[in-house]
C-alpha cells in the first residue's frame, strides 16, 4: 500500500491508472476529511516534491509518493517551470493560465517545451527522486477537451494531436509523469526482487 500525496483528481486518476495493473494499492488524499493542502513554496521541482511526500509520509506512516510538474517554454526561458499552476497568478483556473500562456507565445515561431515531472517517493527506507519529460511544443490554440491543465495547448514531439486530444492511456504511455512513474516502478520492482 502506498500513499498519493496529491489532491488533485486528475493526477490521481493517472497515477491510479498506472498502478493499478501493478496491484499496488493506493490511498490518496482524496480518501481523507479535510486533508491538509501543503503550500508548494519551494525553488524547484524536486523540493516541491519531497516536501508533500515527507508531510504524508509523516502523517500516516504510509510509504507516501508526490509528483510536482512544470511545463518549460524555450521561448519564454523555462517558464512558467515550477510556477506553472500559478502562471496568470494566485488560485487561478487551468484556463486562465493557458490563456496567458498563447498570449505569451502569439506571433513566436519556435515553439518547442517540455513537461518535467519529478516523482519523490518518502518511505522508512529512505528518499528517492524519479524524473520524467516529455518533449513537444505549444500549439497556437486550443485542441480538444481531455486531460487537465496545459494540455489542450501541448503537442508532444511526433504526433499531429494534443495532449487533451489523446486517450488517457495513450498520454501515460509518453507523459512526464507516466516516464517519471516507469523510473519509480523499475526501481521498487527490482528491489523488491532482490530481497
Ligand atoms: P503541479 O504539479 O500540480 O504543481 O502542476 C503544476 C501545473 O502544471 C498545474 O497548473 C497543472 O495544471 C499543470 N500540469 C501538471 N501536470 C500536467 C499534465 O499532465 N498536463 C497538463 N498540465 C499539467
């Protein structure tokens, strides 16, 4: 069994997804009361991430797993990066954000990004970091209604569609966070085979 420190119903839905065929059971924060939000202050990616899961982790004494996604624009030099969900500013909507974001971009001619998901994975044993990107480029508007967040505006590298144009299942077969979640479950199956 293993914690998702994560509240978000989209992420937990992918990360249920992928797990599921493994037989690891999941909680999540979405099976708790009034479930603390912890505030993403820190620097990059990977703090993001350790700091949620050493919180769950500490709460429930759960091996506890947090991912903290950024998307990176070349254009923009790495933004919105680590400030990605807060992009057109506080407690904004996914649709406010992608809207600066083409704002942005209008008129630029090289378009390429990337969406880095670092995983961090807190247990008794110790802390592991997993990384996962996904290359591509930002569209010039919107296409299609799956998915969450930037996807609607995301093309990855070698398809004609967006992410929110694409099966869930084909969008964690390449996604960051599904790359990311290959490296974490690589690692634990191997050790749990070499136990
Ligand atoms: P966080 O990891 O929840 O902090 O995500 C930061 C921002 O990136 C949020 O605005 C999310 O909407 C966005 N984001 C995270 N993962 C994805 C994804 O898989 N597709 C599109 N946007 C994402």
């Amino acid at each position: 069994m293993i914690f998702l420190a994560s509240g978000n119903p989209h992420k937990i839905e992918e990360l249920h997804q992928l797990l599921e065929p493994l037989q690891i059971q999941v909680r999540s924060t979405r099976d708790l009361e009034d479930a603390a939000e912890v505030e993403e202050d820190q620097p990059d990616l990977a703090g993001n991430a350790l700091k949620k899961a050493r919180y769950w982790f500490d709460q429930t004494g759960l091996p506890s797993l947090a991912d903290d996604t950024g998307l990176e624009v070349d254009v923009l030099n790495g933004a919105p990066g680590v400030y990605s969900a807060r992009y057109a500013g506080e407690n904004v909507t996914y649709a406010e954000n992608v809207e600066k974001l083409l704002r942005e971009m209008v008129g630029e001619i090289d378009r390429s990004a990337r969406f880095r998901t670092v995983i961090a994975f807190v247990t008794d044993e110790g802390e592991y970091l997993f990384e996962g990107v996904c290359e591509g480029i930002i569209t010039n508007e919107r296409k299609g209604e799956k998915g969450f967040g930037y996807d609607p505006v995301f093309q990855p590298d070698d398809y004609s569609e967006t992410f929110a144009e694409l099966s869930s299942k084909e969008k964690n077969r390449i996604s960051h966070r599904g790359r990311a979640l290959d490296k974490f479950v690589s690692r634990i199956i191997n050790s749990t085979t070499h136990q």
